[in-house]
C-alpha cells in the first residue's frame, strides 16, 4: 500500500496520506476561493490542475472564531486562509480502478463492483461557525464498515447566509450543492458510489439537511438523509431574511449590499456579524438563528417545516431525532433565578397557546422554571420539530425512522444530562477522538456507540437501519432510545406531541 494514496480527480490529482486502513484526503477544493468578487457569489468551479495537489492537511475553514465566548462542546480548529470551500475524503478504496478491493478489514457488506455508499457530513454551528476540520468527523469507523467518508466547508454568518443586493441569496445553501455536485463527479475515483449518497448533519448541519430536502435542486444529488438535532431559522419567509437585512443595517451602519462589504476584512466581519446577532437590551438571551437559510422564492422555494408538511419536500429515506437536554444547560446556568413568568412568556412565544402552556408547565411540574425554560428551548427547537416531520412523513407514508438520545452524560460540566452534541462521538464510533471523554465522561458505554454506529451503516448502506428499528408510522409511532441498553420505545413523547400540536405558527 502507498504511503501516499494517489487519486485522480475531474480537475487533477491530489495526493493524501493513510491513517491505519483509511486514506484521508483533506483541504480538497470543490470551488474557488470566495475573495474579491467571488465573496457573495454563487461558487464557481476552479481552475483545472496537472501536478498532484497536496491533500495531507486540513485547508482553510469560514470558521475565524469558534462560537461563543469559551470553548466549544466539539473541538472545532479555525484554520486561516481564503481556500474555505473545500471537502474532505475518507476512503478504505482510494483509486479503484488500480485497487479494485477495499482493505482487508473493510466490511462491506456490499457489491463493491459499483462502489461502497458514501456519507457526506456537514458540520453545525448555528450557521455562524463550526469546522469540518474537527476530530470528531473522521473517518475511519466508517471506512471500517465500507462507507465513504466526505466532509465539506462551506461560507457561514454575514458571508454565507444575510440577505444582500447585489448577491444571490443562501450562498451557503449553493454551496453545499456545489460540494454535492463535486461529490457526484468526483467519488467514484474514491472508491464511493455517487448514486449512494446520504447527506447528513448536526444542529445548523441537521438543519442544512432539512433545507437540503426542501431544495428542488437538490433532490437528484443524494438518497438519504439523516438530521440529527436539526435546527432551521423560524420564521424562514422572504420577508423574515429582508427583515434580518434590515437590522443590519440598522445595527451596523452599513448598506447591505454585496459591494459595501466586498473587501471588509475577516475580523470587522466577525465585528459586523456580533452586532447583529447580539440580543437586544432587556430581552431573554435565548438561541437565534438571524443569520441562516430562509425561503428566498427560487433556490429554497418554500418554509422547510411547511415543505414536509405538504409533500414537497423529497420522499428519500430519513432518520432523524435530537438528544433530551440538547439546550437545557444553557437557561440553567444563564438563568437560574429566571421566574415562572419568564417560562410561561417563553412558552407563548413559541406559539403555545394558554391551555398549551398550562398543560406543559403541568407536564414538568416540581421543576424550577429554567429547568423549564431549558426544556421548552429544547422541545420546541429540536424535539418537537424532529416529531412534528416525522408525524408529516408518517402520514405520507414516507420511509421515516425517529430517535431520542438519553443516555446521560458523567462529565463534570454536563453531568446527567444528554445534552447538545453528546451522540455524535457514538455514532461516529470516535469515543477515543480528542474532546470526546470531556463530554462524555470515563464511563461511555462502547455497546452504545457500536448499535447507533451500526444503525448508520446500515441506514446509508440499505435505507433501512434494520429490523431492531423499525419505521415511524401514526400507528405505533416507534422510536428508537438510544441510552446504555438501546430500545424501541412506542410514542415516548406522545405528552409533549399533543402540547406541541396546539402551537400556532409562527409569524411571517
């Protein structure tokens, strides 16, 4: 085997490097660098090349601060430079055609005459930050169990996602298709199969992939999705992204146009970017997505949650769920002498009308209200929208497979609790990545992470997760429970389902 696997792409060839059985491709472009006149353009190919490129290192990441203030959840590196539309690829097959069988240990479980099934990951980060270039997307355990691996960059915040004239709009939405598109011309030469593609995501990522479902162009680019803790901009109308426009320039001064930001440089962008998403005086510090894909009437045609409930959306395989305290934390530490009144504004601000408050705070009665408050964030940003899809499917009779993520965390920060991100680790079999223990604690069981790694596998590799999970249907409405002894459980948030049925919709 080579110590550096070469693999010849539609543009060039690019040279990676082996970790064990994986061969690891990274920094590799799928268009130009969004400088200069290509900053708030759609993204275009780039220039074609003779020499192998140097795909050994991780490339440039949209990322320049992490998000928030401490260190985040998921180790996520900012790696300065311009080149940020980049994919990563984990093979155990690079070049087939010189090596037609994967690696000895890759179980494939599969014909690999026409390729192995092809996972392409897109990071979260409210759409503001994140990393492809995290520990915690690599892809050995996938290669392990004959799926290839690809991460992508794409453009964030101000420069991916505001409303700007002079701009197209959700040009990281074009970007993720053109990552897609790359992905369709490209992974055969890795050993994949571009007509086995899942696209999946986390948090803004699971949210991506929703959009991604709701995207007509799209639609012939992948065959399955998994949104996992998927969060969306709500409202997602025309008028709420021109509205977002608006107070940026009212906040910043500044025209929102393509050629008044053209060569601001990265840190007054971050400035920019702070100014607009910072919550305004006197109001609950509560999680925003200001900055993210919104319904501009012809890439993203329609609301995300309103395309699955109409049928628009594509019927392609889904698994989706979200973790039981994803943002509980987050209220119990920032707002923990909160009074019940703050729970019961934030309740109707999310819809629920007065029975609807009443029956939920019923619900969670001896409870403090930012235990409260944490839970209603979480419901309705992320449990409650992962059911309110599932029931839509369901009725649609669509292939749909719906999970909550219990098991609790030991570690000293989130201890107890199944909070934002902690699943990751185990579904991508990496609970040895860098990070990963400062989540999980010393005791995360490698059963778990063995039965929800191998729910993915076999989900991208035969549209089913397997006979243990069965399907969402209105009749039974199965969920899986992932926790030390995973089970299938029949309606486990049957209470909250009819309390978030009674929310009203939000305003355009």
């Amino acid at each position: 085997m080579s110590n550096q696997p070469l693999v010849t792409t539609t543009l060039g060839p690019v040279r990676g490097s082996w970790q064990g059985r994986s061969a690891r491709f990274l920094g590799i472009p799928y268009a130009k660098p969004p400088v200069g006149d290509l900053r708030f353009a759609a993204p275009e190919a780039p220039e074609a090349w003779t020499e192998p490129l140097d795909a050994t290192a991780y490339g440039p990441t949209a990322q320049r601060r992490s998000f928030g203030d401490g260190p985040t959840i998921i180790p996520e590196p900012s790696i300065p430079g311009d080149g940020v539309l980049s994919v990563n690829v984990f093979t155990p097959n690079p070049n087939p055609s010189a090596n037609p069988s994967p690696s000895p240990d890759t179980d494939t479980n599969a014909d690999t005459d026409a390729g192995l099934p092809v996972l392409v990951w897109i990071h979260g980060g409210g759409f503001v930050a994140g990393s492809a270039a995290s520990p915690w997307y690599e892809g050995s355990a996938f290669n392990r169990d004959g799926v290839v691996l690809v991460s992508l960059g794409y453009r964030l915040g101000i420069e991916g996602f505001l409303h700007l004239e002079g701009a197209p709009d959700n040009r990281g939405v074009l970007d993720w298709i053109a990552a897609l598109r790359w992905v369709r011309d490209n992974i055969a030469a890795f050993g994949g199969d571009p007509a086995k593609v899942t696209i999946a995501g986390q948090s803004a990522g699971g949210g991506a992939v929703q959009t991604l479902m709701v995207t007509p162009s799209a639609h012939d680019l992948f065959r399955a999705a998994i949104s996992v803790s998927g969060a969306v901009m709500e409202p997602q109308s025309r008028a709420a992204g021109l509205a977002v426009s608006e107070l940026f320039t009212a906040r910043t001064g500044l025209p929102a146009t393509a050629a008044a930001l053209r060569d601001v440089s990265h840190d007054e962008m971050q400035r920019l970017q702070d100014l607009v998403t910072a919550p305004e005086e006197g109001s609950a510090a509560l999680p925003g997505l200001l900055l993210a894909p919104f319904t501009d009437g012809e890439l993203v045609p329609e609301d995300v949650h309103a395309a699955f409930r109409d049928g628009s959306a594509t019927p392609v395989p889904l698994m989706l769920g979200a973790t039981h305290h994803e943002f509980n934390a987050a209220a119990e530490f920032g707002m923990p002498d909160a009074p019940i009144e703050a729970a019961m504004g934030i309740l109707g601000s999310v819809g629920l009308p007065p029975e609807g408050i009443e029956a939920y705070l019923a619900l969670h009665e001896g409870a403090t209200p930012a235990q409260v408050i944490g839970q209603a964030l979480t419901d309705t940003l992320f449990r409650g929208a992962a059911v309110s899809i599932a029931e839509a499917r369901a009725g649609q009779d669509r292939p749909t497979w719906l999970y909550t993520f219990e098991w609790l965390s030991s570690a000293p920060m989130f201890g107890g609790k199944a909070f934002h991100c902690l699943d990751l680790p185990f579904a991508f079999d990496l609970l040895a990545a860098d990070g990963a223990e400062n989540a999980t604690g010393p005791d995360a069981p490698q059963k778990l992470a063995d039965a929800m790694h191998g729910a993915w596998v076999a989900f991208i590799r035969d549209l089913d997760p397997g006979a243990q999970w069965p399907r969402y249907t209105h009749e039974h409405r199965d969920t899986m429970v992932w926790d030390t002894t995973p089970r299938v459980v029949r309606d486990p948030q049957g209470a909250e389902r009819e309390i978030w049925n009674t929310r009203r919709a939000p305003a355009a």
